[in-house]
C-alpha cells in the first residue's frame, strides 16, 4: 500500500451562514460548525483511505471567534497523520471579509477516524508523508496527541508513551 501525501485528502467546503443557522446573538451555532467540520473531516478521511470511515472521536475544537451571518465560511480539512486504521484530520475554519475579501481562521479542530470495512471492521490504510513544515509539525504531534489520549484512558502504560515522554526529556 503506497503511502499519501496530506494535501490527497485536502477538502475544501464553503458555504454562507444564514438566519435559521445561527443563535439570538446572529452567530453561527457551534453545533452547526461541528457538524460542518465532522462532514470536511469525514470526506478528507474518505479520500485518503478510499474506504468507509467513521467519525470516532472529536479531540479538539476552538471556537476563537464568532461567524456572524452572512459570513463566507471556508472549512480546510485534510489528514495529518494516519496510524494503522486510524487517522487524525486537522480541520481550520475561516471567515472572508464581505468587503475585502481578506480571511480570517476562526476556529480549528482535531478528529480522528477509522476506516472500515462493509461489516465495520477496522481496515489498514496508507501512511502519510507530510511535505510543509506545518504539515510535518501536525504529523508529529498527532503521536504525541494519540498517545495521550492513550495514557488518559488507561489503554498505554504511561512508561510506554516515547513520543509524549520526550517533550519532557
């Protein structure tokens, strides 16, 4: 299985903020903007793996701005790292300027999916090879991010988690 690049998967979805998607302060819903996010996410897991893939956690949002109506939306979702059935996407959100056209990151999220097969079971999928430095950056933290997760739920013996101990090193 030949390994991918990040920007294979990259997805790009924009769409505008209307009335009925917002809350009484006329910004966009959160929910709303995570269920955007979830579906960028979820085609950019599809295109790397080809396969079926389900959404198996939300591991970071930051709502650091408000979208008011009528905001451009551009949500930016590709792959950051892919394990052995499992992939992080790092998913940016932005905003454009009504009147200059200049965008804005507003928000930005991590999730992770797994590609399946039609019973559901976990299937292997390609690495990546991040390119940019960011991408390389995000690569590499996505390790430290797994194994975490991994050590808070009890399922890696904290002495077994070399990416995450080597920040303290």
């Amino acid at each position: 299985m030949e390994a991918k690049t990040p920007k294979e998967s990259l997805t790009v979805l924009t769409d505008l903020v209307l009335p009925g998607e917002t809350n009484y302060l006329d910004n966009l819903f959160g929910g709303e903007l995570l269920a955007r996010m979830d579906r960028a996410c979820s085609i950019a897991a599809r295109r790397h793996s080809r396969r079926i893939v389900v959404t198996a956690s939300v591991n970071h949002v930051a709502f650091n701005k408000a979208t008011p109506v009528g905001s451009v939306v551009t949500i930016e979702a590709k792959v950051s790292r892919a394990f052995k059935s499992s992939m992080e996407i790092y998913v940016d959100v932005w905003i454009e300027d009504r009147q200059s056209g200049l965008r804005t990151k507003v928000n930005e999220g991590i999730y992770t999916f797994v590609a399946v097969d039609e019973t559901g079971k976990p299937v292997v999928i390609p690495q990546i090879i991040p390119e940019t430095d960011l991408e390389k950056e995000r690569f590499d933290g996505a390790l430290r991010r797994k194994q975490l997760s991994l050590v808070l739920a009890g399922k890696l013996n904290p002495n077994d988690a070399t990416a995450l101990k080597a920040l303290f090193s």
